[in-house]
C-alpha cells in the first residue's frame, strides 16, 4: 500500500498539494535567425551554385526555422578546391603553435557564444536545453581547447616519427549531436594541419552554419573550413571526389558501406563512426539506484538518438525484477516535452522520418512478443515525440534487440552467469560501447577485457572526453576519436 502511494506520488505529484514544475522555459530572443543561409567557402558565404535550397524546421513545433543552401557537385569542387588552396599556401606551412592560437581563439567563441548555441542547437534538433547546454556547448569548447594543445606538440604524441598532415579532410556528420559532431571533426583534422570541407546533416545544419560565423569571427584563415550543408546527395558527391584526401563519416552503418565501397581501392584515409546496440550490464551486487540512473542516462539521454545508448539492458536474473519495477517508477517521473524548458528530460524526435522508424520498431517487438511499458506522460499535439518505452520478455532474435531504434526505447533481456552475459553482450553485429555495474572492480576488468566494444564505461554511462579515444568495432566502424588516437586518423606517420 506505502509502494503504491509512493508510486502514485511520482507519477502525479500535482495531485499531492501542486508539487508539480512550473514551465521554465530558456529565452530564444538573443538568438537572432537568418532567414537564409549561404555556403562557406573560400572564407566567404555564397549562394549555391546549384540553385537549390530546403527549409530546416523545429521538430518541437514544426516551425520553419530557415531556408539553408543544398549544395551540388559544382559546390562540392569549389569547396574542395578551396580547401586544397588553404592547405597548400597557408595552412600545412603554419607552425604548430600558430595553429593552436586559432583552434584556442574558437574555443573561446564558442564559450563566449554558448548560450546563443544551446538555444539554437535545441531549436533545430530537439534535445533538451539542460543537454544542449551542459554537455553540447561545454563538450565541443573543450574538443576544441583539447586539440589546440596538441598541435605544436605532434613530434612528441608521436614519438620517432615525422607527423605530416594528409591534405584535405571530406567530413561528413550526422544530426545527434549537430555542433557536437563537428567540433570531433573539425578540432584535431585542424591541429593535425589538414584542411576540411565539412557537410552537416540535413535536419540540422544550423549550428554548423554558426559555427562558419566563429571561424570568421577568430579570422580563420579563409578556406581553411568550408561548409555544404545538403542531404545525402551533397555528402556522396564530397566523399567521392578526386581531390579529397581524407573521409571522416559519422552516421549509419548501411551509408558508411557506401561510402567504404566509393573509397576502395583508392589509397585515402578512411574513419567510420557508425551504429550501435551497446549492452548495459546489471550484476546482482551493483548499486541498484545509481544503476538506475545509468540505464536512464543511457537510454533516454537525447532521446536515445546516440550512437553508443545503452540500448539493451542486461540483467542478472536474480534482480531482474526489483531493478525492472524501480527503473519503471523513475521513468514515470522523466519528464517530456518541450525542449526549451529548462525542466525537461526527454526532448523532441529529430524528425518525422526517425520518429517512422522508432514507431516502426516498436511495433515489431510487439508482434513478436515482447512487452512494451510505456512512461505515462502526455505529449504535446505538434512536433514529433516519442514516450520513454521498455520492452521485457524480449528475445535476443527479435529485431529490437538486434537493430540500432535510436529512440527512447530500452529491451530488457536476463542473464544468469558472467559468461552468458558476455556472449550475450557479444551478440550482435555492432561493437561500440557497453556499461557494466558491479562492486567487483576484478570482474569490470575482466568484463572490459571480453566485450567487444570500442568503449567499456563501469558503474556509469554515457562520459565522454576529449582525451579518451571513442570508436568502434564490426559494423560499428573503424579508427578512433579523441586523445592521441583520434590525431593519428588525421596525420601520415610513415616516415
Ligand atoms: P545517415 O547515415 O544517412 O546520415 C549521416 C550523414 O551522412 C548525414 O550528413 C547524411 O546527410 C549523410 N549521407 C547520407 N547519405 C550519404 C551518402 N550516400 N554518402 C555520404 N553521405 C551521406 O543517417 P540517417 O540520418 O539517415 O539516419 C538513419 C539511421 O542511421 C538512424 O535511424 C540511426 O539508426 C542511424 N544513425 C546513426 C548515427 C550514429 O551516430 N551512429 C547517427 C545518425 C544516424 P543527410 O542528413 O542530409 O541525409
């Protein structure tokens, strides 16, 4: 009876004397919206030669946002050119320590300039404020200072070799994590002394647009960055081009096939940061409510559109149950909603077609069988929203546990033994990350040795650093980012 009030008391707290938040939503006044957007090439913004452009909306509202160029092939090798011009005459000449001054002075803007960026990155893409603003902003400000660190120190991350930089970087990114993504990209190709021609996701180009405005704004030498926003279309033509050195791709397994077949053969530098079905494992002696708050965080952080969510939550049998029931009561408190508002949990879907292919999913593991709880909330009537769901009685062959949803959507499976949750961990086509929750510090070492995951995160989920490589396994990609590893993507250490 006490469970059940105290369980009544999460889910409605208003009811309990109006406990509930009161709305507290962020400012969007100080962020001024062009109602177009040009290219960034050759340190100047232009009008794409293609003709086309696209509207970018607000998936919280469906608002249009703003009109953004599509570039074409024309665009493509203008850009390309443009950076191969910057590489040649200015950029791979400069001292390591020169370069840094830049990569520092972006740093800086950004931090200057961050809660211009949040406000804006939520319009666009979705994610709550509180994510935007203190994991987003901070996050890209510090890949930035972290590389500018690096670059007059390269002989010595490489000790016994002579670092050259490759020429120019094609860098394609998806639309998680917008400014994010191309921060990653940008900061260590740019310390290591290549130039880049960088394309954004088509549903959220804004903030890289902005970001074009700090180059200028920290008198980035022009061409050094070039930016084409556009869709599919606009990033196959860059990767295929004949004057690009190097690839960079974040996004989808099947595109990053693609773009692996368009490159075979042809002797370029090639890094995939692809998809995920990371496994979050509960043994018996973990911490039950910190580890709650880890599959939260790892499943419903972004609204599960992140490469490396703890999408299937491992589970010793013997707690299956307590640890399902108390997961349920905190996730009836998550709140979602408008993303804008500083209280929010769970923002918007990024876009119609995601939220389809959410929807899609779900209801394929409820055909095969499992059973879908979903957190009692109610959703705004515009944009496109999605409730925080858990699936259990799933099987390890149904296609939730097996597909990348990229959703708020977690599947439960059981284990008995260490071994089993191995293999079961192992089980799946991806291999880019996994959690493990225990008091055993023996067991996480050895946990961390077996999986085959890029990154083994133990009694936590979802950190990430500058200075700590990230990448994957199988179909999850190849090469890494971040620290010392992540340089070496950029540089020729053959000599
Ligand atoms: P994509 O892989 O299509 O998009 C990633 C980036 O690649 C975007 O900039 C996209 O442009 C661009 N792109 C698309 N086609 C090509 C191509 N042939 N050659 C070069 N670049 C290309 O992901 P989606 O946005 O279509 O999402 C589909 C699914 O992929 C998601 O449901 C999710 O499961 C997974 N995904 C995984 C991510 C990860 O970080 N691992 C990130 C994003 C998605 P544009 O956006 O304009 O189409």
């Amino acid at each position: 009876m006490a469970e059940e009030l105290e369980r009544q008391r999460e889910r409605a707290p208003a009811q309990f004397g109006g406990l509930d938040y009161a709305p507290a939503p962020e400012a969007t006044d100080h962020v001024s919206l062009r109602a177009d957007h040009g290219l960034l090439i050759g340190g100047r913004w232009v009008a794409p030669a293609s003709e086309r452009r696209f509207k970018t909306i607000n998936p919280a509202t469906e608002e249009v946002l703003a009109e953004v160029a599509e570039a074409g092939e024309e665009d493509v090798d203008a850009a390309v050119k443009a950076a191969r011009a910057a590489y040649a005459k200015v950029w791979s000449r400069m001292p390591g320590a020169e370069r840094a001054k830049y990569l520092y002075r972006i740093a800086r803007i950004l931090q200057e300039r961050a809660r211009e960026f949040a406000v804006l990155e939520t319009m666009n893409g979705g994610k709550p404020i509180k994510e935007s603003r203190d994991v987003d902003l901070p996050l890209a400000a510090a890949h930035f200072f972290y590389h500018a660190g690096w670059a007059d120190k390269l002989d010595y991350a490489f000790p016994g070799r002579r670092p050259a930089p490759l020429g120019v970087a094609a860098q394609v990114i998806p639309w998680n994590f917008p400014l994010l993504m191309a921060a990653w990209k940008l900061a260590p190709a740019l310390a290591a002394g290549n130039t880049v021609v960088l394309k954004p996701a088509e549903t959220t180009s804004l903030t890289a647009l902005r970001l074009g405005e700090v180059l200028l704004e920290a008198e980035l030498p022009e061409g050094v960055v070039n930016i084409l926003t556009g869709a599919g279309a606009t990033g196959a033509a860059l990767v295929g081009h004949g004057g690009v050195d190097k690839v960079a791709f974040t996004g989808s397994t099947e595109v990053g096939k693609a773009i692996q077949r368009t490159l075979a053969g042809s002797g370029k530098k090639l890094t995939l940061e692809l998809g995920g079905k990371a496994a979050n494992i509960v043994f018996e002696d973990a911490p039950l409510d910190q580890a709650v708050e880890g599959i939260v965080n790892g499943i419903y952080f972004n609204q599960g559109h992140v490469c490396c969510a703890g999408s299937r939550l491992l589970v010793q049998e013997s707690i299956a149950e307590p640890l399902v029931d108390k997961l349920k009561r905190r996730m009836a408190t998550l709140r979602v909603g408008d993303p804008l508002d500083k209280n929010t949990d769970v923002g918007a879907i990024n876009s119609r077609a995601q939220l389809d292919k959410i929807t899609e999913l779900v209801a394929s593991g409820e055909a095969d069988g499992a059973q879908a709880w979903q957190a009692p909330c109610e959703l705004p009537t515009r944009g496109f929203w999605f409730r925080p769901t858990v699936f259990t009685s799933v099987a390890q062959s149904y296609r939730i546990a097996q597909e990348e949803i990229f959703g708020p959507v977690l599947s439960v499976l059981t284990f008995r033994t260490p071994d089993e949750a191995v293999e079961k961990a192992n089980n799946t086509p991806y291999g880019l990350s996994a959690g493990v929750w225990t008091d055993k510090g023996s067991r996480i070492l050895e946990l961390a040795n077996r999986m085959r995951a890029g990154v083994v995160w133990a009694n936590t989920f979802n950190r990430f650093d500058p200075a700590s490589p990230f990448g994957g396994y199988k179909e999850s990609g190849f090469g890494r980012e971040g620290g010392r590893h992540g340089l070496a993507a950029y540089l020729d250490l053959s000599s």
